[in-house]
C-alpha cells in the first residue's frame, strides 16, 4: 500500500500491508531466480498500490535481506531486463513500475515489448483517457496495438487503452503484512528466512498461502485443502454430553487445492504412507509437500486445531481448539472445554484418557455426532486488513463459548 519515504530509505506505514497481483507473481515464481523473486517482493513491499509503482530500491532490498550489494543489482537488472518490472525513473533515487499479468504478456514480456513507436503512441493514448483520434503513421501503429490487445479502437472516439491493462479485480490481488519483509523485533522477515533455504518452490507457496487463508470464515485454510487430521475416541458421558479424546494422525492435502494445482506434472510416484501403506502421488505433489515442510519449521505457517460440525463443503467451524498454538483467546476455550470434560469424566476414565495422549479432550453434546477436530492450516504472521479485524471480531464468540464450557462445569 501507499507509504510515504523517510530521510533512511524506510517508509511511513499505512495499513500495514502490501499486495501482489496473483498471475503476476506466479509468472515471476516461474521466470525469476531466488535473488531476483525476493527484490520483487521487497519492491512490491514499497509500492503505491494504486500507482503500482515503488520508490524503493537496492538499498531497501539490502536492508531487509542479507543479499548482497552487487547480487541485490544484478537481480534488479535481471528483473528489468526480464520485464517483469519497469524502470520508470533512473539516477539515486529511480522508480520502479510494476505491471500486473495482462500488461507483462502485452507489453513488457521479451518479444513482446514496444518499440519506441509503439510505446510514444500508447503514452499519448494513456494520458488522454477520454479516446484519441491518430493519423497517418501513428493510426498504422495504433492499430497494430490494438491487435496485440494493448489500445482498443473505436471508429467514433480512437483509441483508448485496453481495458484488461488497466483493471485488476480485488480477487486478483494478494495481500500480505509487511512484516514478512521487514522482520519483527529485530529478526529477518520470513521472506528471507525462506530465501536462505534456496527453495523457490517453498517462497512461491508461502505467498500463494495468503491468497488461500480465510482468517474470517474459516480461521485458515479450509479444511477441504490441507488439514491435519485428527482420530475421535469416546473416554466417556454424562447426561447430554459425551467426552472425546482426539489425537493428530498425521496430514492431508488435496491436489485440487489452488495452490498445489500449478506444481502438478501428471506423472505419478509410489509414496510410503506413516502407517506404512503405499499411495500414488503426483511428482509436483511431492514437491509441495517438502516446501510446505520447510515452511513449518521456519514457523511461519502452523496447523490449528478447530472443531467443526460436518467434514463438507457446507460444514462449519464451531469453535478453534489449540492446545498450544492459536492466540491466548482461543486456547482459553479449550481449557475451558477441558476442564468440562473432566468433570463429567471419572477419575479413572481421566487418568486412562490423559495415558492415551489425547489432546485436547473435549465435552460435545450428543446432536453434534458428526463433529470431528482438525488442523486448519494458518499462516502465523497476519496483514493488518478488514479480512482480519473481522477475524479478531471473533474474540467476542470465543468468549461466549468459554462462559458456554464453563456452565457445563458448573453444571455438575
């Protein structure tokens, strides 16, 4: 988003969040080096949105990574020279046009980038926004533009410049926090703990991540994506209430997931499964899998335990249940269903519950027996945006679900 530069190359935050059009950072995954996708996004991290336009440069991709000066230059050249950003001012202080996918294909794209012609006449076409009339030898190159999809041509007003250059819908857009490229207290941003591992495939996920969150709807991932999957076991019940221990069983992803979907090759490979069977596995399946790994030891993305009502399309989350992870309003609900829980238990079925390593156990009324726990996958640094705050309005139901546990204890 827009932030105005201060006197040391940092900027004035406004928002606290950035974004990158989405085909147009699957395109930079593909054609750019490691070095060279890391200065895009820290550029991006920079920019006018509205403008898609940054003053940020070699020094702010210096700051914010541990690149160093001659590979941050030769990775801003290979950005250029590649089109996949635009240099719209040189010297100390240059500035930098990021083109959205439609504009790269277009016009920035190696063999499809405008002469000086072309780009004279697209410049005078751009400006006047209401149409231009061309003559004579501008008409000629106006119309080869207007083949190539990059002016459109109106026999009444002239030429005005393709709509799909300059639309981009909300949905096109990912929208990340700045703090993946600045850091937090004083430690590297993920965007460059990533970039130390050396796996492409792993900072392009990272990023596709964010597209694929719903914090509102879902708090993460939705469960038919990526999950991890739980066993529910019966320790015991009491009236209404019947007590269940749950315990994680390992990780399930779908290649039908829109950020899986673009790694898949058709070619398929024998996998051994932790119960010891066999699967077939798609190869760039496999490939997701080992960057997803990377991404949760780094701890930038984590799996959060949440009941929901129904495993389908149309199920909901009844509440998040995180033993150890979640924020401190969310586990203030499973230790209130866990202290629930033990109050309709015996001592003994306790005590055989808690050997077992069941975690979280929790107390469901009998009409929720199609309720099952599992791992939504979220990523742990959040933007600052409306998605979120609506997110964080939840605070409000959490706490109704600890009075909701809490009645249950008090009950017995």
């Amino acid at each position: 988003m827009a932030r105005k530069a201060d006197g040391d190359g940092r900027t004035a935050e406004h928002g606290g969040f950035f974004a990158v059009h989405r085909e147009m950072w699957a395109i930079v995954s593909h054609r750019a080096t490691m070095n060279q996708a890391v200065a895009y996004l820290t550029l991006a991290r920079g920019s006018n949105f509205h403008a898609r336009t940054s003053a940020w440069s070699a020094d702010a991709i210096e700051r914010y990574t541990a690149i160093g000066r001659g590979r941050v230059k030769e990775a801003i050249a290979g950005l250029m020279e590649a089109g996949l950003i635009v240099r719209k001012r040189g010297g100390t202080r240059p500035l930098y046009y990021l083109p959205i996918a439609d504009e790269f294909e277009r016009m920035y794209a190696p063999g499809a980038a405008l002469s000086d012609a072309e780009r004279s006449v697209f410049e005078k076409v751009k400006a006047a926004k209401n149409g231009l009339q061309l003559a004579d030898d501008e008409a000629e190159v106006g119309d080869e533009l207007d083949r190539r999809r990059v002016l459109m041509k109106s026999e009444e007003y002239g030429y005005f410049l393709h709509p799909d250059l300059d639309v981009a819908l909300p949905e096109d857009w990912i929208w990340l926090p700045n703090n993946i490229v600045d850091g937090v207290e004083g430690r590297a941003g993920p965007v460059d703990q990533i970039r130390q591992t050396q796996d492409r495939l792993a900072l392009r996920l990272f990023v596709d991540l964010y597209h694929s969150q719903s914090l509102a709807s879902n708090g993460g991932l939705h469960w038919l994506m990526i999950r991890e999957e739980y066993e529910k076991i019966p320790v015991g019940q009491q009236g209404i209430y019947e007590v269940f221990g749950f315990r994680s069983t390992g990780v399930m992803m779908w290649d039908t997931a829109p950020f899986v979907r673009p790694h898949l090759t058709g070619e398929h490979e024998t996998i051994k499964e932790a119960d010891g069977t066999t699967a077939e596995r798609d190869t760039g399946s496999t490939k997701v899998w080992a960057s997803l790994r990377k991404l949760l030891q780094l701890g930038v993305v984590q799996f959060v335990p949440h009941l929901i009502d129904a495993d389908t399309a149309e199920g909901e989350v009844i509440h998040p249940c995180p033993v150890s992870n979640g924020v401190p309003g969310e586990r203030a609900i499973t230790a209130a269903a866990q202290d629930a829980a033990f109050r309709l238990l015996t001592e003994g079925q306790e005590r055989t519950a808690l050997s077992k390593g069941y975690a979280p156990i929790i107390p469901l009324p009998r009409h929720l027996d199609n309720a099952l726990m599992v791992g939504l996958l979220r990523l742990t640094h959040r933007a600052h945006t409306s998605a979120t705050a609506k997110w964080m309005k939840g605070a409000e139901d959490w706490a109704q679900k600890v009075a909701d546990y809490n009645r249950i204890a008090a009950d017995i």
